[in-house]
C-alpha cells in the first residue's frame, strides 16, 4: 500500500545506484540494485518524490532476495488525480543505525532487453512500453536532454490517448479548406487498434460545453502497415465557439474494448507550408476566420478567432528585412546590450511593466544594471502619453526596429508571457521562435495564489522564465512548490506597481467591481458572451435595483471594469442609472481605479491583493466556484483562506456590501490580522528591490 510521508520534502542525495528492471507488470515493478553498498543491518525502502510538489510517497516493497525487490505502485491512483502528465524520482533509501541516506537509481539496460515499465489504472500508465530514439527516451526518462549526466530513473504518469499517440504514427499529407469543405489526408498506422472515425472537438476545459463533430471518412486505403484515410467535414454546419478546435482521431482496443483519441503529426515540411504558404480559411457567421494551424507539439488543430492585422504576409517580409538588418551588423547590436519591458499585448503602460520601465528611466538604473533600457508599446495605445517623456527609450510593436531588438534582446522583463513582446498570434510569423530564447524576468501582473497557472508558467513550460517575482513568503512557497522552480529563481519583491500605490479614497465615493476572465469564454463573440453564467450574473449584480438604492442611500458610485481579455465585450453591458459606470480600458489606469475605491467587488481577480496592500476591504463574489475549480484551480481554499467575504449568490453579496459600508469600509479585525502576514515590503520601493535582484541574477549567470 502506498503511504505519505511528508509534503514539500528536500532530500540530501548521497550518490547514485546502478538498478536493473527485471520486470513490470499490472502496477508492479521487480528491479535489482547492482553493487549497492548494502549489509545485512541495513534498512532498504524505495520512495517517490513528486517532482511538482516535492511529496514523498512510498510505495508498497517486498524484498525477493538480497539485493531484489519488488515494488507496488497500485495505489497511487488515491493519491492523485491525473489532470496532466505527472513526473515522479525514483530514489533508494538505505538506513543504518548512524545515518539515512538517499540515492538516485541509474537504470542500467537501457530499456533494450525489456520493455520500458508500464502499469495500467484505469486510464493512467506509468511510463510507455514504446521503442524510441535514445534522445527522445531521455525525455520519456522526465529528465532534460541537456543534463543528460544526471539520468536517474523516474515515473511517469498520463493518459491513455498520450500513451496512443506516443506509440501509433498518425501524420498528415494533405489539407484544404475549399468551399467551406475541410479536406483533410493522413497516414496512420493503427498497430493492434482499429480506426473507428475522426472527430472536430471544441477545446474547453469544461466537461459540460464539450462540443464535437464527427468528419466524414470518404477513403481508407492500405499502404503496408499504414492506412491512407481521407476526410471531410462541412464547416458551414459547425456552431463556431471559442478560440480552440482539435481534430482527433479515434481508435478502438478490441481486447480492452476502450477507445483512444490520438492527434495528427504534422511533419517539418508541412509545417512550413502551412505556416508561410497556405493561406486558405473559412469565415463564419460571426465573421470571425477558420484556420489550420500547428500546435506546441506539432498536431494539427484549428482556430477561429477574428482577423488581426498582423495576419498578413508583409508581417513576414518585414522579419525578413529585419533578420537580414541584424546580421549584417550583428557587432553593432550585440554592443547595445539590450533590455525590453512591456506589458499585455504590449498595448498598456499602466502595469508592472510601466512603473519598473519609470524607475529605471527615474533613476539610472541602466547604468547600475548595464543595459539600455526600452518600453515596447504599439503607436495607438491610449496610454502613450505616459511614456511619452521617455520617448528615446520607446520602441514602436511590430516595426522592423522592434523586430530587431528582439533579435539582439539581452533580456526581456515583462508582466505576461514572452509571446507578448511580439503579436503573438500572427498567422504567418517566423519570429515566435525567437522571443523563446529570451532570457525573462516575469513580473507577473497579479499574485499567484486564486487561480493554477503551472501548466503554463511552471519550470520548462511555454511561459517559463528565468526569475519569478512574487509578493510574500507565502506566494514564494506556492510557485516553489507547484512550479519547479528553486528558491533562488523566486524573487520575494513586491510589485513594481506598488511603488505608487496609496490609498485615495479619502473623498472618494466610489466602489470598485472587477471581475476577472474565464478561460472558456475567451475568443467567444459578443452572442456566445451574452448566452454566458458570466455575463448574467453580472449584469443582473449591475440592473439589480437593491444595488442602485444602496448606493443611493450611502451616495456612492461603482464602477465596473472587465478583465482585458474581455474589454471587447464592455459594450453588452447596459445600465440604466447614474451611479453606475463602464469603464473601458484607457478610461482610468487601474492602478488609479484601484486607489480610488473605497473597497472592492471581485471573484478569482489577484488584484485584490493591491487593494488588501492599501488596508481597504474586498468581497468576493464567486457564484461559479465549483466550474471555476474545474477549469482553473486554485493553490488556496477559497472558502477558508480568503481574505475577505465571499458570496455565492447576489443577495449574500449585497448583504456583505451593505455591512461592510456601515462598518466605515474597514477590514474585520481576522482579515487585518492575515493582511499584516502577508508583505515583506511596504516601502514602495519595490522596482529598486527588483533591480537589486536582477542584478545579483546577472552575477550568477
């Protein structure tokens, strides 16, 4: 039985033990040490360390002889639930009546002279009974190809379709969208499976709004061990919702009687056709565009969102311009030493990103760091006056002057992922490839705590970066602990932000209402918005007329700010009464909004750590917690750790505004208390804390 025995564990690793798996089946694992410095008084048990979560879990042991053992990974489905792929070390424990010790475990057959170990739970599989190339094993192995000496045995849970589409070739030959008709040729090889059909599914993290539709299969032809299938599906009949369409194939286990759903590989060639060449698309009702396009791991999928205008193909001969400008003087721009900041989109000056950009500028901080300092920032944003003093250290998005500092970039420091310093869903762009490699300081722009992004911006994930800023002891720990990163990684400095953050709510007669965004109503048109729990929820808290007589009664204002991933949608919104207002991005900065409420309405929004930072109360009004949980996650327990009321329905959420207005709009002594635990810095000086840490980073690198 496998048992727990602590959570967030470091280990004191001895050295490392030569082991050979003798064999694995139905959840278990025989394996023998080889030359192991083990005498009869030793003690020998095997444990599991979460590689996310650093918990040790040991598994159930039953010592064959000497020097073998068999291990009983059975259990670990109570452990655990399998949402992504989940990486486990294997390591030995050897006790002796003066010490414990703990050893890697080198697998020394190479996975030649027996199959890789599997166990099959249900739909989870520890590790693939699948021949592959060295290289590639060592990333099956959990391990990073670059640290190859390092190649202990590790554990790898994930999902059936993964294990399918690891160990079944699937790849595309041909695509076309004429006509509004999907055409679509590939060559699977099927192994013991059978080919059942191909499906278009909508990619939504929610169980409830999974949409699917089924392709016609016009041809199967038999290649060999491959079959040709060609096919076809109707895009006029699709209802088109959200950004997101995975086209899926799916194949059936006769002997298990349980089918998979496996992508198609889309091969190098095909990739830069599609990318460079390719052009077609179908317009929808919506007038929003289809496309193909090609995932992270190269599989085929589709996106309808509406047209852009860094669609065109004179995106890609200004980066061919701009690439050929940077190599002939390549010296020149390397002796620049060049550092980027911006924020979302790179259409904002209003964030982290705006007031670390400020400080540098403010007080010579690129002498101090050693690097020419530059805003990046698209020509129309409404926020260009705020840089405009800086205008020598503005570079405009998406010119070829911008696309060349991206090229020669020392460093990036941004509040969002790296994709943002460019237009990061442009069809036909070369330059994704090359904002990868920049070296990053994320600034964040909120508090990592009310909603899980380690998917995301965890370790070695797409929005990875080089140093974490966090808030408090406590978001150290969460991003530590959940996102692979070492403490030295995680810089404990305040936001950059806060250094301009006071309290102005003194004559102020307003009240703050921001809710954040939900990943499955993003790209969604203004009809599918309308149709949403989201946008009724909200729109009656805002027509409700017990909100209207309270703040005439107490003679105050609200206004209500949308999320930026949602500002397109602010106009569906309509109020009628005069103490109600829309605020749209580039009305008011947040940060002023946010220093003029009295308090603030929220759901899962982080900003309501700004507000908690200037002593001023917030309730949150979460009336989808259990569909949030579902898509997003938390790393608190928004029922108990909240630092504020939290409401489920609108009449719970007026009766907690109504009593904290008669309470003067302070904080109840037990959420004062859990403000007072929170900040290490309140000397809004945190862009020079930032600072400080960049550059200690720099010496380290």
């Amino acid at each position: 039985m496998l048992s727990n025995q602590n959570s967030s564990s470091n280990l004191t690793i001895t050295g490392s033990l030569d082991v050979e798996i003798i064999s694995a089946a139905e959840g278990r694992i025989t394996l023998k040490l080889i030359n192991a410095p083990v005498s009869p008084t030793d003690s020998v048990r095997f444990l599991l360390k979460d590689t996310d979560t650093r918990t040790i879990l040991y598994p159930g042991i039953s010592s064959l002889s000497s020097d073998t053992y068999l291990l009983d990974f059975t259990a670990l489905q109570e452990f655990y639930e399998y949402r992504y792929t989940k990486t486990f070390r294997l390591l030995a424990e050897m006790t002796t009546t003066s010490k414990i010790s703990y050893y890697r475990l080198h697998e020394i057959s190479g996975f030649t002279s027996a199959p890789a170990p599997h166990i099959f739970i249900e739909d989870i599989y520890l590790k693939d009974d699948v021949k592959v190339p060295p290289t590639e094993r060592i990333v099956e192995l959990g391990l990073n190809p670059e640290t190859v000496s390092d190649q202990s045995l590790t554990i790898t849970l994930h999902s059936r379709n993964h294990h399918v589409q690891l160990s079944h070739r699937c790849e595309l030959k041909g695509l076309n969208m004429r006509g509004g008709i999907l055409r679509i040729t590939f060559d699977l090889n099927p192994g013991s499976l059978k080919y059942q059909k191909s499906i278009l599914r909508f990619r939504n993290k929610l169980l409830e709004d999974a949409i699917s539709y089924d392709f016609k299969t016009v041809r199967i032809k038999e290649n060999g061990e491959l079959l040709r299938i060609k096919i076809t599906l109707d895009l006029h009949t699709i209802d088109w919702n959200g950004l997101y369409w995975d086209v899926m194939i799916q194949l059936f286990d006769s002997d298990t009687e349980r089918t998979s759903l496996i992508q198609i590989l889309i091969p190098p060639r095909r990739r830069m056709f599609m990318k460079f060449l390719y052009n077609g698309s179908f317009r929808t009702p919506d007038d929003f565009y289809v496309y193909p396009y090609y995932t992270g791991g190269a599989k085929l999928a589709l996106i309808n969102r509406a047209r852009e205008q860094y669609d065109g193909f004179d995106i890609v001969l200004k980066e061919f311009t701009a690439m050929f400008l940077y190599n002939i003087a390549k010296p020149y721009w390397k002796k620049k030493h060049i550092c980027l900041v911006d924020e979302k989109y790179s259409t904002r000056a209003q964030d982290n990103g705006y007031y670390f950009f400020k400080h540098c500028m403010d007080h010579d901080e690129e002498t101090y760091l050693g690097q020419k300092i530059y805003y990046v920032i698209t020509k129309d944003s409404p926020d260009y006056d705020m840089i405009r003093p800086y205008k020598k250290n503005v570079v405009h998005f998406m010119t070829i002057r911008h696309m060349c500092y991206i090229l020669a970039a020392e460093l990036l420091v941004s509040t969002d992922a790296r994709s943002h310093i460019y237009a990061q869903r442009s069809r036909h762009s070369i330059f994704t490839r090359y904002t990868k490699n920049l070296p990053f300081v994320f600034l964040q722009h909120g508090v990592t705590a009310l909603k899980r992004v380690d998917f995301f911006y965890g370790k070695g994930k797409p929005g990875s970066c080089d140093l974490f800023v966090v808030t408090s002891e406590k978001e150290k720990q969460i991003v530590i602990d959940n996102f692979d990163y070492e403490p030295d990684e995680v810089i404990n400095t305040g936001f950059a932000r806060w250094d301009v953050l006071k309290d102005k709510s003194q004559n102020s007669h307003d009240i703050l209402v921001m809710p954040t965004w939900r990943s499955w109503l993003e790209g969604a048109s203004d009809r599918e918005f309308e149709e949403s729990d989201y946008f009724r929820h909200y729109a009656a808290l805002l027509n409700s007329q017990r909100f209207k007589d309270i703040l005439e009664k107490y003679d105050l204002h609200a206004n209500f700010y949308l999320h930026a991933i949602f500002q397109t949608h602010t106009e569906s919104f309509h109020i009628a009464g005069d103490r109600i207002h829309l605020k749209s991005f580039g009305d008011t900065p947040v940060n002023e909004l946010l220093m003029q409420c009295k308090m603030l309405i929220t759901d899962y929004s982080s900003v309501s750590w700004d507000v908690l930072y200037q002593n001023k109360p917030t309730l949150f009004y979460q009336f989808d917690l259990d569909k949030y949980n579902e898509a997003h996650g938390s790393y608190i327990d928004m029922k108990t750790d909240l630092f504020g009321d939290r409401a489920e329905t609108l009449d719970q959420l007026l009766d907690s505004l109504e009593k904290t207005i008669q309470n003067g709009f302070r904080m109840e002594p037990k959420y004062e208390q859990m403000q007072q635990e929170y900040f290490r810095f309140e000397d809004h000086e945190h862009s020079r804390h930032i600072c400080e840490e960049i550059k200690k980073w720099m010496k380290r690198k």
